[in-house]
C-alpha cells in the first residue's frame, strides 16, 4: 500500500503543481481520494504531497501557537523558511491553535519540524543542566 499511496500522492502533486488556491487544492484532493476510496490514506498522502510540492519549490508549513499569530509572527516564520529554503518558489503558511503550546511556536513542514516552543526550550535547558552544562 505504501508504494499506491506513494505513487498517488506523486500523481496528484504532479497534477495540482500550478495550483496555489488553497481552498480548490483540498477540493480537487479530496474529489480524488473519494473517488478511489483512498480516504483512509489521507494523512500519509497529504504528507507526501506536501514532500513533492516542496522538492518542486511551493513549501507549505503549518505554524502552531497557543494564540493566533500576528502578521509580524508570519512574516518572521516565513524569513525562517526563506532561510531554510532559499531556492523556493511559493510558501504557504498555515496556522492552528494548540492551547498545549504554553509559549512560542511550532513550525511543520515537509519531513521537519522546527520547535521554537518555550516548553522545548526548557527541555533543551533541563537536559543540558543535567549534564553540567549550563
């Protein structure tokens, strides 16, 4: 199964490539995956779209805060991923609301994740204050 979803997601990123409105991605994606009774796959296909699009230049990232970003918060992750993706085309920066995320932000992309969260960042510290390393 994972080479079918494997080469649908390849087909369907091929065939939304110049497709940059988001809302008539997700509804010609979604049209596909219902008429091959793929549903079930959704995630892992999403993903794997996502990887192709990204190879091809059009990032798309999903940034989670506890509060709604500003325009000013968007742009500093969008510099970030201009900086991690010089070569890119097209970014598309979505955003979810995780009241868990007590502070700072988490930024999904392609295959990483970048976590700027004040919870990681106390983890980070904890671990090198238990090694001496302050």
């Amino acid at each position: 199964m994972n080479e079918l979803r494997h080469d649908v997601a390849r087909i369907i990123a091929e065939k939304t490539m110049h497709v940059m409105d988001k809302q008539k991605l997700v509804r010609e994606v979604a049209e596909f995956l219902v008429e091959e009774n793929l549903t079930n796959d959704l995630d892992a296909i999403i993903r794997e779209i996502m990887g192709y699009r990204a190879e091809h230049g059009h990032i798309e990232a999903v940034a989670i805060s506890a509060h709604e970003l500003s325009n000013v918060d968007l742009k500093d992750i969008q510099d970030i991923l201009k900086q991690e993706y010089p070569d890119a085309k097209s970014f598309v920066i979505d955003t979810r609301i995780d009241p868990t995320v007590v502070g700072g932000v988490k930024i999904e992309m392609p295959g990483e994740l970048l976590d700027l969260t004040l919870s990681n960042r106390l983890n980070v510290f904890k671990h090198l204050a238990a090694a001496g390393k302050e």
